[in-house]
C-alpha cells in the first residue's frame, strides 16, 4: 500500500508539473532571477515568499494575495516588500504597458501604506531567467496599471546587478 501511494503521488506530481501554464513557469523563473541577482542573500534576509503554483493549485494560500516577497535589508533593518511582474519582449515606447489589474493595483497600495512599503519589480525580454530589461519602481509613485515610458523611463535599473539599499531608499 506505501508503495502504490508513493508511486501514486509521484505520477500526481509529474502532471502536475506538466499541466502548469506556461505563465506561471515564467513568472517563477523571473522571481528566481530577481532573488539571486537584485536582492542578493548577502543583502538582503528574505522574510516572506508567496507560495508557488503547486501549493496554490489544491488548496490556496491566502497570503499569497501579498506581493511576491518581503525582504529585510541586513544594513538598514527595513523590511519591505517586492512584487516581480515578468513580460515577454520589449514594451513598445508608443503604448503602455499593463502591469496588473485594477484589484492587485489597488491592494498593492494599500500594502504599501498600511503595512511595509511596496516596490515593482517588472522584466523584459525573451528569457525571464536574462532579462534584457529591468524597471524597478516604488507602489508610492504609481497609481494605474498601465504605464508609459515616460513614466518608466525614471525607473530602469542594471540587470546583472544588486540593488544597493541607499538606492532603494531614495526612490520616488
């Protein structure tokens, strides 16, 4: 009988792993880069992270509706968190991009004034696991869920590279 539920859960897990749209893998992925590469563990304690697509498939996680992570900068001692938005290719300067819906606009604003400040984290390009592009903003300075590049265009951040907590808490 252990054997048969073992071989049972392992079938479970392989389509469950088969079946997961192709979006969230992405997302995953570009969480993945954003945690090694910007907000590096010798920087930065992580303190919360949403729970993944499995999790959420069979029984949902409601702080998952938080962003996707909350940090503590080890200098600073501030915690806050990061929402990571991943798309594919490069936002056309003549359109805006639409980053999130209304409901998630409107909870990531109230995260960001009643409990930890939010940051926006959003990557471009073919890989989400290289992006080409990286826009990192504070939930403070946003207020719809379509953003132009006159808007972005204040918030392009290195790829490749750290946020350094002094820049972090100068954004506006």
């Amino acid at each position: 009988m252990g054997i048969l539920r073992k071989l049972t859960k392992g079938i479970q897990a392989f389509s469950n792993e088969v079946n997961k749209p192709s979006s969230f893998e992405k997302g995953e992925e570009f969480e993945n880069y954003v945690r090694e590469y910007l907000f590096p563990i010798e920087e930065y304690d992580l303190v919360h992270k949403t729970h993944d697509y499995h999790s959420n498939n069979g029984d949902y996680v409601e702080s998952s509706l938080k962003p996707d992570f909350k940090f503590r900068d080890k200098k600073t001692k501030k915690e806050f968190y990061v929402e990571v938005k991943w798309r594919k290719g490069y936002y056309n300067r003549q359109h805006k991009v639409e980053w999130c819906n209304g409901q998630q606009l409107r909870r990531y604003k109230a995260i960001d004034k009643k409990e930890d400040k939010v940051f926006i984290v959003l990557g471009f390009g073919d890989k989400p696991a290289r992006p080409e592009e990286i826009i990192l903003f504070p939930m403070s300075s946003c207020n719809y869920t379509g953003l132009y590049d006159s808007f972005l265009d204040n918030y392009s951040f290195y790829v490749d590279k750290p946020v350094f907590s002094s820049y972090l808490w100068k954004l506006k």
